[in-house]
C-alpha cells in the first residue's frame, strides 16, 4: 500500500470518529463545538470575506467550510475522502447553508473546480503534512485564485510539528528538522484522533511529511504569491501536547510558558498581471 493509500484508510477511520467527537459538535442541534467556529487567529487572517468566492481545500467534515458559509462567503470545498465530503454536505443541509462540496484529490483542484478562478484560497489547520510536493500544491493554489486573490493559511508550526512528531515516531527522522528529513514521509505510530479524547483501536499510525518553515514560505513565494503577513502563534486548535490546557475560546496553548510557536497565519495574493509594453 503506498503512503497515500495508507493515509486514506487512516483518515476514513478518522473521519467517523470525529463525526461523533465533541469538538466537531456534529451531534448537537446547532453550530457548536469548536472546530465548527473560526478561531481570532482565523478571522483575522481572513478579514471580512461576506460576499467573496472561497476554495476551501481538504475541508475535511465541513466544519470549516459552513464557518466560512455563516461568515457571508460563496464556499467550494474539495476533500479527497468521500465519507467526509458526503457528512460535510448533510452537515450544510442541516444548517441551511449553500456550499458546493467535492470529492477530489486537492493535486488536481484546479481541474476540480473547472478552472474557476476565487477571491480566497482558504487552508485550514493540519493539511501540508500530508502533501508531498509542496511547490505543485501552491502553484495550483495560485491557479485557483483570480489575480490579486489571497492565499490564507492557518497551520500547524513545523517546529511544533517536528516536537510532536518525534513523541509519535520512533523513526529516528522525526526529531529532525528541516531539509534533510522531508522526501520520505515518516511514519507516526498514532493512534487516536486528533478531536478524540482516547486512544481507538481501530486507529493505526499514519505517514507525515514534514516540512521546515522555509520550504512552506520558498513553496509560496515560487508559486508565485506575494506574502503579506506572517504570523507565528502560541495557540492551537487542539491538544497537541500532553502539557496543555484549554482556554475560554477553545483553543489550546502549553501550560507553562510557550518555547516554541504552535500554529502560523500567512496572507499572500496572487501578483496582477502586469500588460506588457506592446499593449
Ligand atoms: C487534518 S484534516 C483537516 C482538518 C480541518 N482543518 C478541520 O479542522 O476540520 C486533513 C484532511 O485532508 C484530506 N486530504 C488528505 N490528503 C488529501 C488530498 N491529497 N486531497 C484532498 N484532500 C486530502 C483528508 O481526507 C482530511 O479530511
């Protein structure tokens, strides 16, 4: 089985558990739980967004996508896993909220969305470790958005990444950072969800590739997006560390004192096309 096709079982099962997770809040009457609202970190990447065209890529249950629907934005989202795109389409129904969900592999999102061209590409916490080839990613993301469109991304800090991969793997890459540990995925003995209060059995490992800041923010660049603003963050939207507890937003930051940032923002536009002289 290759890693991608090892990361697809894990996510199935993973998608069925966070359904029922409290933090998804799937199961109450309304729009609760906290993955189902956006976070200060998120809105204010965002700015205002009522009235924009947004690509939601690998939007998971939809918790993101009918945040960003509540918020006023005209939603797409694409997620590879047809168990998650068909939850996050019942999950609009019920809330009344008009999203076009589709199942595809994100690779291939420009040809998903038929060469539509959005005012925001939004990406969501825990995506990138699941991309091998970073620069194809953004320069599709690039091709997603109409010039002076934005790239807003919240994601996981890759030193954190790599603090919390190394409690997860015993291979002996995983506490390296950087370069040197990023062209074979590395394999996490993980065994529950990240919304999951315990361990499951059912849950078995899954492969990440880690990525170091400067290949996030050289992938960007290239694609090429102009990078606006760059935020590192104390906070993040789950407990990624044993050592954390919950604050009255949801959101999760180290007990004592943070050493290292948890989470990013970054903002960054897809450049005008500047009309060359002959015209
Ligand atoms: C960690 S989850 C995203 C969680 C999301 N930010 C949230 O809080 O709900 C990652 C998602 O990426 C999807 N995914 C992984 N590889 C993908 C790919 N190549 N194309 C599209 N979706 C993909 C998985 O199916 C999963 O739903």
């Amino acid at each position: 089985m290759s890693d991608y096709e090892w990361n697809r079982t894990f996510f199935e099962k993973v998608v069925k558990i966070n359904a029922g997770a409290a933090d998804y809040g799937y199961r109450s009457a309304g729009p609760e739980g906290d993955r189902a609202r956006l976070t200060e970190m998120e809105t204010s990447a965002l700015g205002p967004i009522r009235g924009a065209s947004v690509l939601h890529l690998m939007c998971h249950i939809g918790a993101e996508s009918t945040a960003l629907a509540a918020l006023g934005a005209s939603v797409t989202a694409i997620d590879v896993n047809e168990t998650a795109i068909r939850l996050a389409r019942l999950r609009a129904e019920y809330l009344r909220l008009k999203i076009d969900f589709i199942q595809g592999d994100v690779r291939h999102a420009a040809g998903l969305v038929a060469g539509r061209k959005f005012d925001v590409v939004y990406m969501g916490l825990g995506l990138i470790g699941w991309i091998s080839d970073l620069g194809a990613l953004f320069r599709t993301v690039a091709t997603c958005l109409r010039p002076g469109g934005r790239l807003v991304m919240f994601e996981i800090h890759p030193v954190a990444q790599t603090a919390s991969a190394a409690e997860k793997s015993s291979d002996p890459r995983a506490t390296e950072y950087g370069r040197h540990a990023r062209d074979l995925p590395i394999r996490c003995e993980y065994r529950r969800s990240w919304a999951a209060e315990r361990p499951s059995g059912e849950v078995d490992g899954f492969f990440l590739w880690k990525h170091s800041l400067g290949d996030v923010l050289t992938a960007v660049a290239s694609a090429p997006l102009g990078i606006e603003t760059f935020h590192e963050h104390a906070e993040t939207t789950y407990r990624q560390f044993d050592d954390m507890t919950k604050g009255a937003g949801g959101t999760w930051s180290f007990v004592s004192p943070s050493i290292f940032p948890l989470t990013f923002t970054l903002v960054a536009r897809r450049p005008y096309t500047r009309p060359s002289m002959a015209e």
